[in-house]
C-alpha cells in the first residue's frame, strides 16, 4: 500500500525522483499515466494488471468506456528506474498535470499520484475536501 506525502521536483531533463519508499514496492517497474483531477498515476507492475483486467470486463459498447479505454492506455508507458530512482515523465502528461517544476507525490493506496503543486495548492481543488464532504461521500457506499 502506498501512503504518504512527499515535495519533490521534476528536473530540466523532466525527470522525476520517486521516493525510496515507494521504490521499493514498485520493484523497478511501474507504469505512469493520465489520472482522474489532473495529475498523474503510478501503478505497480502487479496493480497495472488488476486494472487491466477490471477494465476488460466494462462494455465496450458504452462510448464513455472506449473513451476512458483510449484516454487511459494512449497515454500510459512503462517505466524503469535509473540508477538513482528516476523515471522520465512524458511531455504529454506533463502538460496534461499542468506540471512545470514542483512536485506533490503522495501515496494513494493502490497507486501513486503525481501533482503539480501549484495545482495541489490551489483553493478550488478537490484533493482539499473537508471532513463532512469524505463523510457525505463515503456514506453513499455504506462506510
């Protein structure tokens, strides 16, 4: 499970330093792409193929399904880290992630999400919900 905050950057090469934490439970491989509210995802090896397989069972014949199908997998690629843990962001989601140099990577269980800070930061953003909105949300699923 990955958890956590964590402020970092991208450098003039638009490469990103994961952190060694979650390094280690991605064992070198990973897949980054487009994620929900503008920012990226980061899903371990093993975790890419649960959702695959989620995925593969939606109705194709829905057109918000082959929708998200084409936005989610043209945009994903499979990373490997270099030596001192870095991986290259495409420059199509970083400027899908409104990224320009400081980072917000925090743990989100299952996944990894990457933020632009300034976007993270803003007022409006739902990543700043309040405790009675998580609770009218997750009331709806009986939590």
């Amino acid at each position: 499970m990955f958890m956590g905050t964590y402020y970092n950057s991208i450098d003039a090469k638009n490469r990103l330093i994961v952190p060694s934490k979650h390094r280690d439970q991605l064992a070198g491989k990973c897949v980054l792409t487009k994620g929900l509210d503008t920012c990226l995802y980061i899903y371990s090896m093993n975790e890419w193929d649960k959702l695959t397989e989620k995925i593969a069972e939606l109705p194709e014949s829905d057109p918000k399904v082959r929708e998200y199908i084409r936005d989610h997998y043209a945009n994903a690629v499979e990373c490997e880290f270099d030596k001192q843990g870095r991986i290259v962001i495409p420059q199509p989601l970083i400027d899908y992630a409104k990224i320009t140099k400081e980072l917000v990577t925090m743990g989100a269980m299952k996944k990894i999400e990457i933020w632009s800070r300034e976007v993270w930061e803003t007022p409006d953003n739902e990543g700043s919900m309040q405790t009675e909105d998580y609770s009218e949300a997750l009331a709806k699923y009986n939590f």
